[in-house]
C-alpha cells in the first residue's frame, strides 16, 4: 500500500506521518517513511537548491528539481519497497506538483503532468490524505515552531492561498480531505480510521 499525506504548509504533515509510522510499527506493520523532495543522495542535492538556492530559479528549473529527485526517490526507494510488499508513506508526492507548480506558479498543467509521467511512472498512491488548514493557522504553526523558511514558504499570501485552493479541489480515487484544524489527536484518529477503511477496501477488492 502507497499512502501520501498532502496538504499546505504548516497543515501537520510530518506530525501525522512520524505518528502513523510508529503506530503502524507498534501494530507490527513495518513502513518505508519518506519525505519529499528528498531521500536519497541525489534527491537531497536536488531538494538543496530547490528549497535553499540564493540565486533566482525560474518555475520550470523549480519543477526541473522537484521532479528530478521524485525520479530517484520512486526508483531508488518507492518501487523496490512496494515490490517487496512493503507499505510505503509519503509525506507530499505528486499532488503536491500540481498545487505548488501549477496551482501556484502557474506553470500549464498538460506539460506538468507529462512530465510528472515520465519521472514517476505512471505511479498512483491507494490513498492520499490532503489535511486542511487555512493559510494563516499554517504560517502560525511554523512561526511557533521557529522553522527557518525555504524560498517557497517565503513567497506571499496570494500564492499560498492558490495552492490552498488547489489541494481544496483535488478529487479521484483515494483522495481523502482531513480537517487538519484540531488537535494533533483529533487528526491522527481521523486519518487512521481512513486508512483502515482504505486497507480493508484494497483487500476485499484484492479477493474479488
Ligand atoms: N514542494 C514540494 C513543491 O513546491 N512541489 C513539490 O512537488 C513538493 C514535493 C517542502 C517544500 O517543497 C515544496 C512545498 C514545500 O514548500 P518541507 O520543509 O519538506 O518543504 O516542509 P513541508 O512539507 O512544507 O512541511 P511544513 O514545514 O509546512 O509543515 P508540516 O509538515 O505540514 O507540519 P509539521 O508537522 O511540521 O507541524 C508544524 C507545527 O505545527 C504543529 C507541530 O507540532 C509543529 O510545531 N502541529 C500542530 N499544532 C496544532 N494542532 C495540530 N493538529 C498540529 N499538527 C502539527
């Protein structure tokens, strides 16, 4: 099972994902934890400048590195743990391309989700839980917990209400909207449920 945990900044992805790891592991179901972009030796370079470069990246060059480090993370990481039947987590994955890239910078979608084909494959996560938190609550979150920002936690209001709005639309198989505004507790019983609901799903339909 490929579970990708989405939403905008501050939304408590990482929160969820440590969580539902060491649930999961508690529960005797080992997960591969990977966070995007990022987790492997190229990913992290990419991830570098994308995130930290003082020189000015046009969107596409943005987009360029994102997709760069997916395609060595599903190589490297993704696809061999899902072979092996592992379960795989994901803290952001494609939709997060869509919401930031397009949504945001507004790059044109066709040629983003070709692109987005040929550096994953054609991989789709069972399940993706989007946690939703307006965009001030975010930015109070991580004023609080002091996070140094990156160059796109940086941009203005505008633009982080546009990728809001774009995780608000998303829809499809699997796509599954959590109000990410209560507590930790309440996020966390949320999306467990879900997952139970989508594992039991993926194996009755496995059966039949
Ligand atoms: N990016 C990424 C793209 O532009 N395109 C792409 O395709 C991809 C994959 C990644 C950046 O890359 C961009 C988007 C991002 O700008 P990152 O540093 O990896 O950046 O971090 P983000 O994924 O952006 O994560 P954030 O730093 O925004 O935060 P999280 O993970 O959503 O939130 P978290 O868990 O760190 O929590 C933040 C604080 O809130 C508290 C936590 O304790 C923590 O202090 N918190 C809560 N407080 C109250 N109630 C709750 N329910 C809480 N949950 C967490």
């Amino acid at each position: 099972m490929f579970i990708v945990v989405e939403g905008p900044e501050g939304a408590g992805k990482t929160t969820l994902v440590r969580w539902l790891a060491a649930r999961l592991l508690a529960e005797g179901r080992p997960v591969v934890t990977v966070r995007e972009p990022g987790g492997t030796p190229v990913a992290e370079a990419a991830r570098k400048i994308a995130l930290k470069s003082q020189h000015d990246l046009s969107p596409a060059v943005e987009l360029f590195l994102i997709l760069a480090a997916r395609a060595d993370l599903v190589a490297r990481v993704i696809r061999p743990a899902l072979a092996g039947g592992q379960l795989v987590l994901a803290d952001r994955f494609e939709l997060s391309t869509l919401c930031y890239q397009v949504a945001g910078r507004g790059l044109p979608a066709d040629a983003v989700d070709a692109a987005l084909q040929l550096a994953t494959g054609g991989l789709v996560p069972d399940l993706t839980l989007v946690l939703d938190v307006p965009v001030d609550v975010g930015r109070e979150r991580l004023r609080r917990a002091r996070k140094e920002p990156d160059r796109l936690e940086r941009l203005d209001d505008a633009f982080h209400r546009r990728v809001l709005e774009a995780y608000r639309r998303a829809a499809g198989a699997g796509v599954v909207h959590i109000d990410a505004t209560g507590s930790k507790t309440a996020v966390q019983d949320a999306a467990w449920r879900t997952i139970g609901a989508a594992a039991l799903q993926l194996r009755v339909g496995g059966e039949s």
